[in-house]
C-alpha cells in the first residue's frame, strides 16, 4: 500500500508518486487533491492502480488522476493517461467500459444563502427525476427501431424530441454524433441491455452534485 509518506506534494492541489518509487515506473504518478480529499484517496487501492498505468508502454509526462479518484477496474476512476508511438498502448480501462461518458456544467445565478435551506427538497428532486444505478430505468420509452436511429444520430436524436437544445449539442464533442455509426454492428444483447438506460444516469461513477463558485479566477471564463 502507498501511505503519505510516500508522496511528494507539488503544489497546494497537486501530490506525486515519484517514478523512483517502483522500478517498473516510466513517468510520476500525479493527482489532484486537498489535505480532506487525500484521506479518502489513500483509503484504497486507487493509487496503487494509479501507479500501475505509469508503467504502461508509451506512457507521456505523467500518470494523472482527477480529484475523484477512486478504485477502478485496473486504473483507477478519475484516472487519465497519454501514450505516443510507437510504443503506446490504448487500455480499455482507461478508455473505460462507459465510452463517451462525459461532464456537463450547468450554471444558474441562484445565490448560495438563498438555496442552503432547501439542499434536502433539492437532493429529493433530483434523485427522482434524474434516474441513477444498476437496472433503475428511465421514464424515455423507445418504439421499435428507435434504439438504432439513436445510436447513428446521437444527440440529434435528444434534439428532435425536445430532450435538448441547439446550445446542447453545440457544447457535446462533435455535436453529440460520431458519424458514420451503424446500428447493425451492435448485438442483440448489448441494445437490450442498453435500451433502458436511456434517460438516466447510468451507474457507477456517474453522478449529478451542486456545487457553489467561491471564487473566479479567469473572468473572461467565468
């Protein structure tokens, strides 16, 4: 196990696993976290498989780890890493078994005294409206040939019935569409397990939180 004292921290957010700590390390293992956070992470095997993807071959730079981090199945959640040719290699658990799993923000102009009383009757409606977890399902009930259309015209899809707005699509990688997508490639199975997740959260590390802005720190940004 890697405990604290293992760790070279960079700067206020930033901890390293030096590449001198085992000698099959290509690069650092590097990760974003705080004092708090850093309890949790150290908690399980997150950055021993952390430390695993800086042996990868290819590897670049550092092993990087999101302040998520948590154990995952051969890198950690959270975990990112860059290989170059020749030598690189692409990882399925990196690239994760949720492809396109992504992070949307948005923003409102609610002041954060204003919604502290009501965080419990948030956190409710949330939970009901925005499905989350293994086998929960969606209130987003597809007709026959729906869950192809889907799958070839992505966000699109959203956007014709309602689901979406042109802004959506224009902040999704690539509009929301991989082109060129055939539905037909897909088996039977994998479109039965997936059709009812449509509308939701999915599971794993897929989440919803509120967070406030304390501080802008590029106002053009901002």
């Amino acid at each position: 196990m890697i405990n604290i004292h293992d760790l070279k921290r960079i700067d206020d957010y930033i901890y390293e696993v030096p590449s001198t700590f085992r000698e099959d390390m290509r690069v650092p293992a590097r990760f974003y976290s705080d004092p708090k956070l850093l309890e949790g992470v150290l908690g399980d095997r997150s950055l021993e498989q952390l430390v695993n993807t800086a042996t990868l071959p290819g590897v670049v730079k550092y092993a990087l780890a999101m302040p998520d981090i948590h154990q995952g199945y051969g890198f950690p959640i959270g975990g990112v890493v860059a290989t170059e040719l020749p030598d690189g290699v692409i990882s399925p658990g990196g690239v994760g078994y949720d492809i396109n799993c992504g992070v949307r923000l948005l923003a409102t102009h609610i002041e954060q005294e204003e919604i502290n009383p009501y965080l419990d009757d948030l956190a409710s409606a949330l939970y009901a409206n925005c499905p989350s977890g293994v086998g929960k399902g969606g209130n987003i009930k597809l007709k026959k040939g729906e869950l192809n259309q889907l799958m070839e015209i992505g966000a699109n899809w959203a956007l014709k019935r309602g689901y979406a707005t042109d802004t959506d699509l224009e902040r999704t990688e690539e509009n929301g569409c991989l082109h060129g997508a055939d539905a037909t490639k897909i088996s039977q199975r994998a479109k039965e397990r997936g059709k009812g997740q449509v509308g939701t959260l999915g599971a794993g590390n897929h989440f919803i939180e509120v967070d406030v802005v304390s501080d802008v720190i590029d106002e053009s940004a901002a």
